[in-house]
C-alpha cells in the first residue's frame, strides 16, 4: 500500500512540474520542457507541500524516474551515431578531435576558476561548467558527490546563454537567410516499430553493462553506447541509416522525468550564499563560449568548413537547438549533429572520472598538507 502511495505522490508530482515546461514550451525552444519543468520542480521542492512530504522533512522522488528518462535520451543520442555520421567524421576526425579535446581543457579551466573566486567546492565548480547537457551532467554530478542544485543553474545558465546568444550571432554572419522546408515526417512502418524494440533491448543491455563496468551515470551512458553500436551495424549491415519508429514526445517526456528528478533533490541550503558564485560563473561561460568561437575559427581554416558550421558544431549547447539553426541557415546539420554527439559522448565518458580523480588528488594533498602542519 505504501508503495502504490509513493508511486502515486511520485505521479502527482511530475505531472504539476511538467506545466512548467508546458508553459515555457509556448516560446519553441526544445530545451523549454527541461528548463521549465525543472524550474516548478525546484519551487515545489522549496514549497513542500504537506502531500509530497508528509512522511519525511525532505523528500526526493524515486530514482528509477530518473533512470527512465535516461534511457530514453540513451536511445535518442545513439540514433544519431549513423553511417552518414561515421562518413563525416572520418573525413576531419583528426581536427574534430583535437578540437573537442581543447574545449573540455578550456571547460576544465573555466571550472578552477570559478572554484578559486568562488565558496562552492571544486567538484561542483568543474562539473558545472562541463558542456554536457542539461540533462545529462547533473546526474553524474550527483552521483559522484557534487551539489545537483548548484551544477543544475550553472548549466541552466550556459544553455541560456548558448541557445539565445549563438544562433543570433551566426544569422548575422550567415549568407544564406533563406527558409527551408520543414523535414518529412516518416510514416509508420512495423519494420520502425520492430527497429525501436531492438534499440530498447540494446538500450538496457548497453545499461546492464554499464553497471557492470562502473561507468558513470550508466542508464545514460551504457544505454547510448549500446545503441550506437547497434545502429552502425544495423546500417552497415543494410547500407543505409535505419530508422526507428521515435515520435517527439518521448524525448519531452524524457526531459520531463530527468528534470523532476533534479528538481525534486533540491532544498534551501544548496542555494545559499550564491550571489557570487553566479556571477563567477557568469563570466567563466562567457569566457568559455568566446573560447568556442577561437576553436571554430581553427576547425573553418584547415577543414574549409564554413565558419559558421564550425561555431555550431562546437558551441556547449543543445544538440536539437544547434542543428536546427544549422539547417535554417543551410549549413552542414550533419556535421554539427556529428560533433555535438561526439562533445556529450566524450564529456560523459573522459571527464567525470577525471573530475572524481583531480577531487581525490586535492583532498589528499589536502589531508597531507594538514598532516605535515600537526607533526
């Protein structure tokens, strides 16, 4: 009974703070139904209202919400690693790689120095400023000890910043302003439907193993793996890209499960003394984006790529957002779905262990350094 209760409340909950996305929706942004569920998730959180905490003073909603909805972006992230993906990448892997190398050691400096002229602890600072994903960072954060509510409106402000300042800047610089046409709509077939049951099954197996490997957040990261992998045999296999039956409103409902998860975790106390930290952070994304605009500039020089491709494939966005600029203003959309992928496939993979590792390494410094000051 108490079980069905909890699920229940757990219901009742992600439906009210989905309305906060619903309402955010209305300005067309992708990324609304994250942002705005995740923001009436942290005001129930701070409201607590006596339904959702009559059993405890601080009360989260169940975990596997969270997983789902990481499964689901596991799969929506792996489809997009294709033959056409693997085509573009071989082509310029060298100076994508190089590149995506140098933005993560540019979002690894932007974190130490938010730490440094900051009070939050340096795990927070670092895998606040790593461009992730909203949906996607927060979680690892959590799981690695790091404050989910501070990580969540440090990213909350750099996909803002990205999202409003990046497609304005490259309009202007872009030729080609006419509309494109809106891609087709794929008609249902039972070969999409039997392709999205083998993307699932891949999907949780990729997770299981995941477990089994101690990946980080590996609902996210086992699952995306899984599904790359049986994407590119399924279209090596049949030589052209598979696709599977994906309609829109699982990828909201995953933004909706993951961010009423976050924001279910938060509390008074993640937030208090951060007038400073924000504005730190502010200048360290500003940094981080101009820095983006350096590496764009590079990768357009020695590939021939249009610069403007360049700062869209690069810039610490939304995949969705980035590509779909990328088509109104006729650039290669591929090319910037490609290295989007690729930045969140590499930032899940390398970085948090790298973070947990540099954390380790500074409280262990830290621990001898008071050491040798006792003796």
């Amino acid at each position: 009974m108490k079980r069905l209760i909890s699920f229940f409340r757990d219901i009742s909950f992600i439906m009210i703070s989905c309305v906060g996305g619903l309402c955010l929706s209305l300005t067309g942004l992708s990324i609304s139904w994250m942002i705005g569920t995740l923001m009436m998730a942290g005001i129930l959180s701070f409201w607590k209202p006596l339904s959702f905490t009559i059993h405890s003073e601080k009360w989260e909603i169940h975990r596997y919400w969270m997983n789902i909805g990481q499964l689901i972006l596991a799969i929506e992230l792996g489809q997009k690693i294709n033959m056409t993906v693997l085509t573009v990448f071989s082509n310029h892997w060298l100076t994508i790689m190089a590149m995506l190398l140098l933005s993560m050691i540019f979002s690894i400096l932007s974190g130490l120095i938010l730490w440094k002229f900051s009070q939050i602890d340096m795990l927070t600072s670092l895998f606040g400023t790593v461009p992730g994903g909203l949906s996607v960072i927060p979680s690892i954060a959590e799981e690695v000890g790091g404050n989910i509510g501070v990580v969540s409106i440090i990213q909350s402000m750099r996909v803002f910043l990205v999202i409003f300042s990046v497609p304005l800047i490259v309009s202007l610089l872009a030729v080609n302003q006419e509309q494109m046409s809106g891609s087709p709509v794929l008609d249902y077939e039972t070969g999409q439907l039997i392709w999205t049951v083998v993307l699932t099954f891949a999907a949780w197996t990729g997770c299981q193993l995941g477990k089994y490997l101690k990946f980080p957040a590996p609902w996210l990261v086992g699952g995306m793996l899984g599904v790359a992998c049986t994407q590119a045999i399924g279209s090596y296999l049949t030589g052209s890209n598979v696709a599977a039956w994906w309609p829109k409103f699982l990828i909201i409902a995953a933004q909706v499960l993951i961010a009423s998860s976050i924001g279910s975790k938060f509390h008074k106390n993640m937030f208090m003394g951060l007038k400073k930290t924000i504005m730190v952070a502010l200048f360290s994304t500003i940094g981080l984006i101009l820095s983006m605009f350096i590496c764009a500039y590079i990768v357009s020089n020695l590939t021939g790529i249009t610069f403007v491709t360049a700062v869209l494939a690069f810039a610490p966005g939304g995949i969705t957002e980035m590509a779909t600029t990328a088509a109104v203003l006729h650039e290669d959309s591929t090319f910037v779905v490609v290295v989007q992928v690729l930045r969140v496939v590499l930032v899940c993979i390398v970085l948090p262990p790298f973070i947990k590792l540099l954390h380790q390494w500074k409280e262990l410094k830290g621990n001898h350094s008071h050491t040798t000051r006792n003796s």
